[in-house]
C-alpha cells in the first residue's frame, strides 16, 4: 500500500501543536488529537510549569563568553532566592570603568579603524592583533574588550582570553569584564585563578545576599570540566559559611551535578535540617532524591507541612507530568489556581492538561483566560501561539470550521505562522473554498526551498482531494522545473503521476528518488505496490518491497504491501500473515480492505464480510472497500 497511506497529509502536522521548532515530515500520520497532545504535556507542558524567567546572574558569564546557558524548565534555587530577596536588597550601581586620559592620536585612529574594516573583510586575526596593540599601547580598557569581540566572533578560545585578561587588568572594576574572565577560567579549568575573585565576591556580599551568591558560584562551576577539583574549590569557598543552609545547598547542587549522588543527599539533609521550611532545600532534596517514589515522598510531606508553597507544588505536578499521572497533576494545577486566578503559567497548564486528558471544553476555557491575560498584561516572556494552534484544532475537530479560521488567523508570524497558513488552506478547502485555499497559499512568503516545497505538496493534496488530479499534476510538475531533485517533489509528483495511471512517468520518478535517496524506504514499496497492485512484474515488485522492509521492518504500510504482492504471487496463507500482522501494527481501514480480500478468497467469507463491515463503519465512502467488493461481488 502506498498511495492513500503514504501520501496523505495530517489536518495540520504534530509539531504545529507543539509550538515547537522542528517539524514532522509531511507524510507523517493521522493521530486523534488526545495521542497528539500526550507529546504536548510531556514536552511543552514541563516548560510551562516554570512560570519564572530566569534573571541575571552576576556570577553567570555564558552569554559573555558565548556559552549558551541550559534551558531551565523550573526555577533553579538560586532564581526562586533572588526573587525572594529582590525586595530587601537595595541594587548597587556597578562602578564605571576608569578610562586613561590618552590624546586620540591619527596613529590610534588609523589602528583602530584599519582593525575594524579588516574585521569587517574576514581578517580577523589582523584586526585582533592591531586592536590588542593599541590596547596595551593606550591602556583603554575599551580597546581590550573589543578584541575580544573579534576573537570570539571567530571562534578563537586562546585568544579571546588574552585579551580578557588584559581587559579585566585594565578595568579591575567592570562587572562585564569579570563575567567573561570567570567564565573563560571554567572553560579553561584554571580554577585556581578564580579562587581570589570568588572569595572576595562572598566577603563583599551583604549577608542577605550572600545565600543567593554561593549558588551562583555553584552554577559557575558546575561549568568546569574538572568536576572534582570545582567541588574542592567550592568547599573551600564556603567554608567559613557553614551555618548557612545555602552553603549545603551549593555543595549538594555540585555534588548532583558530579555524579555524587550520596554527598549529595548528605548535604541536602543539612541543608533542610538548619532550615525546615525551605522551599530551596526541599526542592534540592527532591532533586538528588534516589528514585521516583522518593521525590515523591519529599514533596507531598512538605506540601503537608507548607500548603501554600508554590514552588514545591509546582514541582510536585512536574513529578506528576513525568509519571503520566494527568489526572493528579490537573488537581495541583487547580490548587495553585485558587491562590491565583489570573496566573498565565497555571491557566496554561490547566488548559494543555485538560487538552491531555481529553476535557476539550476545559481545555478551551482555560486557554481561551490564558490569551485574554496575554492581551491584558503583554509578556514578551510568553507567546500565545501554542494556545492559538491547539484551540484551533479542537475547534476542527468538533467541525466548527468558522472557529478554527478565527484562532489560526491571530497566529503572529514565527516558527508556527507557516504550519497555520497551510492549515487555513486545508480548512478553506475542507468546507468547499478551494480558491480561497489557493489564494492563502499563493500570499504564502515562504523562506527558502523548504517552506516553498511544503507549500506546494499542500496545494497538490488539496487539488487531489477535490478531484482535480491532473492540475495536481501539473502544480508539482512546474515545482520539479525549479528543484528538479527535491525528494520530496519527487515523491508526491510519482504518486499524482499514479492517480493519472501514468506508469512510465511515475516510475521514472521513482526510480531518480531511490538514486538520489537509496535508503528512502517509502520509494522502494511505492514501486513495488504499484506493480503489485497492477498484478505485473510480481517478482520486480517483490523485490523492491523485500528491500523497503529491510529498511523499516515495522513500517505496517510496508508490511500490508509485502502481504499483498504476497497474495498476488499466490501465497494465501504467507499472505494472511503479513495482513495480520499489518493490521495489528496498525488497524487501518486499507490494510483491512486487503485482508478481508484474502480470507475472502481463502474461503472465510463470514471473516472477511465482519473486517469489511468494520471499515464500512469507520469509513462509509472508501473507494478502495467500494471497488473491492464490487470485483468479488461480495455482499455486506
């Protein structure tokens, strides 16, 4: 099989209700939207627990150096600290930079100008050198640091570091300066060079700050890749501030992080010993727990405790999420709810979980608070997009088509504004507007030779399904004229190609696509079912289909093929096998059609007419059922 199977395209592809970057193939299947939104809760869900955007960090240098931080999906202690501090700790504004008092000479000038336009024409170690001259000739800090720039534009770790460390000489006192330094040490695992900045760091910090500090440090080491030797140091570090419960916190962190799980857990202990009711023990405590059940364990018992402790319940749900344990982890959520009715992290949540579980209309009703506080309170922490793409769909699955257009139409351009367009379409052509569909996709401003191959393979599916085969044809053919080898194309302009009964055509294209693609499975069993399905060459179309098998063994497409050449050859009983066993990877109503055919011939007539009846049920106008008992002159 490969024609109505391989080629068919989801009302709007899984990753589109994702709101997530990367894309599903067009020929991805058809899920109903509960097994589609099982990948939302277990990705996109965990994320919107978070409800915290990470703040800055002064001891954090991975945007300075250009290590790029680790996503976060819940606050880490030092984020819920800081938070918990920002209202007692008066902000100190950081000391400007003391800058020589250096005549702009036209020797300085010219070095300076003449290192910039070599930056700018792909010379950067010219610009590098020339600019670190001038830096240390003038002693301007501001020189050093874009050197710096250059050296790390391209990509040059030993020399992007000499010149930080000639930048931080020169401005002993600029913040910036230190975060890349300290950040270029962790790189480099000289950690003996950050031991005096970050004991002087801990010394200077107010008290009530210096908690939130010491977690800092530990996330600047966590970085180092001497483990050992960054948890040496931060036991040194702190201390002289053990009866801090942070200090523990810190160390337990750096110990997870190295693989110590039982320092871990010791520290944890402390930690929640000197401070019972700490949200950012009990959380560590969770977090370097030995299993499952143990975490558990934790976070219910404090919950107990301290009801009113939102970060330990919403770590709790995540533990819930995780487990698959919707139903638990919505009763959280609507805790949490009650304490705050207008919170967008909740009603995000609630509405996805619903979406999950399969409560559509709490699901609508809680996305649909979720846009209103967005259009309220703008957060350019929070895109709307993946609530808009999920109202849309359920929308469309209940037919309000009116209903779906009105979501998809306040989809902002982004990484799901193409996926929604293409949906439009479907939808526009679904309810009989076909131009309306085209003229969608013609607005389309595709980028690059991908979205433009989505947009076309959508406007063929959409002229296919409006029987109008040969403009189908037509549509890719004029694509194929621009992007003659696209895989893609190729396929679909085969299989448009086979609805026109053009054999030689389709496969020519075929047989380009398996040159181009050799181990593109999909080629190799649309050959050989055709062949198959036409009763010609069956030894040609057995070997393809064998070939496409060993590629994807559990493809049930596949498989229903190689039953069916199977049949064709004669082979009933081999024939039933592969059926079955199609049929049990996937009960779709095709597969069915073929195997009632074959007990059919075998003599199970009363098997075949209940398989028949079944596809009857589930799909009253399929053309293959209709052909097929019209050839057998069989009877429901």
């Amino acid at each position: 099989m490969y024609f109505l199977k391989q080629i068919q395209r989801p009302p709007l592809r899984i990753a589109l209700w994702l709101g997530v970057k990367s894309r599903l193939p067009l020929k991805a299947r058809i899920y109903p939207l509960k097994k589609t939104l099982a990948i939302v809760t277990l990705s996109t869900l965990l994320s919107a627990c978070a409800g915290i955007t990470p703040g800055n960090d002064a001891t954090n240098p991975a945007a300075a150096a250009g290590t790029p931080s680790a996503a976060t999906p819940a606050a880490s202690p030092e984020q819920i600290a800081s938070r918990k501090l920002a209202t007692r700790v008066t902000p100190v504004k950081p000391p400007e930079e003391h800058l020589p008092a250096v005549p702009l000479t036209k020797e300085i000038l010219f070095k300076v100008l003449s290192s910039e336009v070599a930056f700018q024409r792909g010379n950067w170690q010219s610009a590098y050198v020339t600019l670190l001259g001038a830096a240390q000739q003038t002693r301007d800090p501001r020189l050093a640091r874009r050197a710096a720039e250059m050296a790390l534009s391209a990509k040059q770790a030993n020399e992007a570091l000499v010149a930080i460390r000639l930048w931080r000489e020169l401005a002993p006192d600029s913040e910036e300066a230190t975060q890349y330094y300290l950040g270029f040490i962790m790189l480099s695992n000289n950690l003996a060079e950050a031991k005096p900045i970050l004991e002087k760091r801990l010394q200077d910090a107010p008290p009530q700050a210096r908690g939130v500090m010491m977690l800092q440090i530990q996330r600047l080491l966590a970085r180092a890749q001497d483990k050992a030797g960054a948890f040496t140091l931060l036991e040194q570090l702190v201390t002289p501030y053990t009866a801090m419960s942070e200090a523990h916190l810190a160390l337990a962190q750096q110990a997870f992080s190295g693989g110590n799980s039982v320092r871990a857990q010791e520290e944890a202990k402390i930690a929640l010993n000197l401070k019972p009711d700490s949200e950012l023990a009990i959380l560590t405590s969770a977090q370097v727990a030995a299993d499952s059940g143990e975490v558990e364990r934790i976070l219910t018992d404090f919950l107990k405790k301290y009801p009113s402790s939102r970060e330990v319940r919403v770590a709790y749900a995540r533990t819930l999420i995780d487990q698959k344990q919707y139903e638990k982890a919505r009763s959280q959520f609507e805790i949490l709810l009650k304490n705050d009715k207008q919170d967008a992290t909740t009603l995000l949540a609630l509405g996805l979980l619903n979406a999950q579980i399969g409560d559509t209309k709490a699901a609508e009703r809680y996305l649909v608070s979720y846009i209103d506080q967005l259009s309220k309170h703008p957060d350019e922490a929070r895109d709307n997009t993946q609530a808009l793409l999920i109202l849309a769909q359920i929308a469309a699955d209940r037919n309000d088509t009116d209903a779906a257009l009105k979501w998809l139409a306040q989809v902002e351009p982004g990484d799901a504004y193409l996926d929604a367009q293409l949906r439009r379409a479907q939808l526009l052509s679904k309810r009989g507007d076909l131009d309306g569909a085209r003229r969608v996709l013609a607005e389309i401003d595709t980028n690059g030779e991908r979205e433009k191959t989505q947009v076309t393979q959508v406007e063929a599916q959409l002229l296919r399904e409006a029987n109008r085969p040969q403009e189908a044809f037509k549509v890719l053919e004029t694509a194929l004229k621009t992007q003659p080898d696209n895989p893609d194309l190729l396929y679909d302009y085969a299989m448009a190609a086979e609805k026109l009964n053009n054999l030689s055509t389709m496969e020519t294209a075929l047989r380009k696509l398996i040159a181009l693609a050799p181990d593109n499975q999909q080629a190799y069993n649309a050959l050989g079912y055709s062949l198959a399905d036409r009763n010609i060459r069956l030894p040609e179309a057995l070997t393809l289909i064998q070939k496409a098998l060993t590629l994807a063994p559990q493809d049930p497409f596949i498989v229903d093929s190689m039953g069916w050449v199977q049949y064709r050859l004669g082979n009933l009983g081999e024939a039933e096998t592969r059926l079955r066993n199609a049929y049990s990877l996937l009960p779709d109503p095709e597969i069915a059609v073929h195997l009632g055919e074959v007990l059919w011939v075998k003599g199970q007539k009363t098997d075949a007419q209940k398989l028949w009846r079944e596809v009857l049920q589930k799909d009253p106008q399929n053309d293959a059922l209709k052909n097929t008992l019209a050839r057998l002159g069989a009877k429901l």
